[in-house]
C-alpha cells in the first residue's frame, strides 16, 4: 500500500537498512520483520520535501489501528501497531530521503540514484547501507552503491568512510554488536578506523557530560543496553575492550580481570536468583546491573557522573554514589555480628540491587554468603505470630505491637523462638 501511494504521487519507495540486511541474509528470502525502515525519494516539488511524513499520514488513515508520531519538522515519522493481531507489534520508519531538493522529475534516474545514494552513505556499515526498490523499477530494485553484498557473503562488517567513528563513537559499539550478532568480523581497515577514533580521543565526547550532545549519550546507553541484554554479552565487552572501545564509556575504564570476576559473579547469583525468587522479588534488570558492576569498576569519584551521562534511572545514580559507603558498612559490620538477626538488621537497609552490587565486589566468601542467605533466605522470614493472634491473646493495638513484632522476628531468626507455642511463652 506504501509503494501504492507513492507511485501515485510520483516518488519513490524503499526499504533500507537492517530489514534488507536480514532479507539477504534468510536462507528462505522470507522473513518476519517487526521494524520496517523506508525512505521516500525522487520527489521534485519543494512542497514535497514532507513527502515521508505525507505518506506515512496516508497510511495512518489507510490503517486507523496504527498510531502515527512525527519526529521533527518533515523529517520523519513512525507508525505502530500496538497488540493488533493483524500486525502484532509492526513499527514503520518513513523517512525522506535526505537530500538536497533536486528541481527535475523523479524520472531522471541520476537524480534519484544520487538522493538515495547519499541518504545511504550516511549510514554505519555497508551490510546497512542496500535499499531495496519497492515501487515500479526499471533498474534491478536492489541499490547496493557500496558492497554491502559481498560483504555480507565474506562476512565482514565494513564502515563506509574512515570519519564515521569520529563523527558517531557509538557506530563502534553498533560495529560490535552487528559482528558479534551476526558471527561476522570487523574489517581490517575498519579495525583500524576505530582505533584511531580511539586513540584521537573520541571517546571524550561520549564520556564527558556535554550539554551540546545529548543525543550522543541516549545513543550510547541504547548501545549498551542492547549489547548487555544480548545472549553474547561478553564476547561483546571482550571485543570492545580489544578494541580500547571501553574508554567511551569512562577514559580508565578496562576489562581487568577483577572485573570480569565480577561479572561472572554476578551471572550466577542472577540466574539462581531467577530461579528461587522470581515470585517474591521485583524482577532483577539484568542488562542494567551488569552495566552498574562495570560503571563499580570505576574510581568511586567517577561513577556518579558516569551514571548521569549515560542518563541512567535515578535510583542507579544514587545505588552508584552510595556504593562506596554501604560496601564499607556491610563489610567492616558483618565479620563482627554473631547473630542472625543483627545480620538482617543491617542488610534491610539496602535495596537487593546495592545487595548484589556489594556481594559480587567483595573478595570475602563468608560475607558473600552472608548476604546470599539473607536475600534468599533471612529477609523471607515471618514470625509465628501475627498482629491478629496479638489481639486474640489480649494485647492492646498500637505501636507497641510493632516493637512485639520485632523483636518476635528477631528472635525467631535467632532460634530463639520456633513456633506458635515458643513465641507466645516468648511475648510473655
Ligand atoms: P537491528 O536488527 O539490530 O534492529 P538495524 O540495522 O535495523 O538492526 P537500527 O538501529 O534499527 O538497526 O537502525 C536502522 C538503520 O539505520 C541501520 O541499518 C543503519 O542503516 C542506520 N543507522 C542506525 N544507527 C546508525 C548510526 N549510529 N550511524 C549511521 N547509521 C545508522
């Protein structure tokens, strides 16, 4: 229907991007994709220069179950489809070909190959940079300006100009991700470009709070967020560190062999987490803590300002400038508690993340364990008795009911007390 409208109007439609990549690469030439990217091109109006936005409005009205947001002035706009069974979860990307207004008609094939030629040479990597025609072609319908075939069949991930990581260091991590994904290699040269943005300092500005490039550090996060969450995490870190790549998220930041200890800690404890407590406990975000033990790795003066430049959540910014001294605290207290209940006391105080966060820092298995039991265990703890059996057996409601209750608690954590009988004989 897209391909419908423009043709009607005189333009051009493609799919570009990852959605020709997948085709291409799909044993079948068959595929669900869910994110659908195309670009307009060939019109010759200047009213046309909306011409994404003009026909994704177009469709909306085609297919009313579609929400439709534009982004920016003419530039592009998306249509999604929420929990329509029809198209579970499609989104559409329309945008227009960013070019510079050509006063010929569509017709004129160099015109056309030149708008879309640029619209994708400003693209990451030649595997991203086909467009596939959908309307009416007289040339073969796949635009493939930069070997993006043949890289796909050699199997390498191939950045279309040596500037491209200076211009964007988040196309490194994006580099990564696509080689790791795809099981493909970054090519030679490639190799070379991001070694370079590197050693030139590119990372300063993705590391460095910077007003004028917020977009930048949304960027980043969403790189490292889709890194982190993928099953090949760490062949990803692994490579980026190689690479040096690790330096734009902070200039010292390195994969040392503490911290991959640490992170593989904390892959234990979150899949037996998973497992025991996934009713009681709100659900762990793995991706996120796995991102806040590396931002841990850290100089402690720098994890704060890190955590604010990637934008993360509030409540990360604060667990990482809080780390330091709730690790002191829970390290220097537990070695000098005897009982169970003095352990809980203290732990109740931290959210289970900071728990986490502390027990895969700490190189002392006794208090490893420790905090293991109370998270599974000691903070699951009920006394027998509740407020209700208070009232039954006479004692008066109010604050002090709280006070009974605690110390019940602690003394049923202490062994002191075992059950129903034992608590009431210990109230008295
Ligand atoms: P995925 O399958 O992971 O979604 P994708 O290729 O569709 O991969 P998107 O992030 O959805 O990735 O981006 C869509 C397209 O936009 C890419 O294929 C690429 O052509 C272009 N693109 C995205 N991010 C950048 C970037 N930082 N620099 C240049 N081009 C980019």
């Amino acid at each position: 229907k897209a391909a419908q409208f423009a043709e009607q109007w005189g333009w051009h439609l493609y799919l570009v991007g990852g959605a020709v990549r997948d085709l291409l690469l799909s044993e079948t030439g068959s595929l669900l994709i869910k994110d659908i990217d195309l670009v307009v091109d060939g019109f010759h109006q200047a009213a046309d220069v909306g011409a994404g936005v003009k026909l994704a409005t177009a469709l909306q009205e085609f297919y009313p179950a579609a929400r439709l947001d534009i982004h920016g002035a003419f530039q592009t706009a998306a249509l999604l489809w929420h929990e329509d069974p029809e198209f579970d979860s499609l989104g559409i990307d329309i945008a227009t070909a960013r070019t510079e207004f050509y006063p010929y008609p569509a017709a004129n094939p160099e015109v056309e190959a030149s708008s879309i030629r640029q619209d994708l040479y400003r693209r990451d990597f030649t595997i991203n940079a086909m467009a596939l025609r959908l309307t009416a072609a007289t040339t073969p319908p796949l635009l493939d300006f930069f070997g993006g075939v043949g890289d796909l069949q050699t199997q390498q991930i191939r950045v279309l100009h040596p500037n491209s990581f200076i211009e964007d260091p988040t196309r490194i991590f994006r580099g990564v991700r696509f080689a790791i994904r795809l099981g493909f290699h970054l090519e030679t040269q490639t190799t070379d470009y991001i070694r370079y943005a590197i050693n030139s300092g590119v990372y300063d500005r993705t590391a460095q709070a910077n007003p004028k490039t917020p977009a930048l550090q949304t960027r980043l996060k969403t790189e490292l967020k889709y890194l982190l969450q993928a099953p090949y995490w760490r062949s990803a870190l692994e490579l980026l560190s190689d690479l040096g790549a690790l330096q734009c998220i902070h200039s010292t930041l390195k994969l040392e062999p503490e911290l991959v200890r640490q992170l593989q800690l904390l892959e234990r404890c979150l899949q037996r987490f998973d497992v025991t407590h996934s009713q009681h406990q709100p659900q762990l975000i793995h991706w996120q803590l796995r991102l806040e033990t590396i931002i841990a790795a850290i100089a402690p003066q720098f994890r704060q300002p890190v955590a604010k430049n990637l934008q993360l959540p509030e409540d990360v910014i604060e667990r990482l400038a809080n780390l330091d001294r709730s690790q002191t605290q829970i390290l220097s207290s537990l070695p000098t508690f005897d009982r169970i209940s003095q352990v809980v006391q203290l732990l109740k105080q931290f959210d289970l993340s900071m728990l986490i966060l502390i027990a895969v820092r700490c190189r002392n298995r006794n208090i490893r364990r420790q905090i293991w039991r109370y998270l599974t265990v000691w903070a699951h703890i009920q006394p027998p008795l509740t407020g209700n059996d208070l009232r039954r057996l006479g004692y008066k409601p109010g604050p002090q009911y709280r006070q009974i209750l605690d110390n019940l608690l602690a003394a049923t954590l202490d062994g002191v007390v075992i059950d129903r009988d034992t608590a009431e004989a210990f109230i008295k």
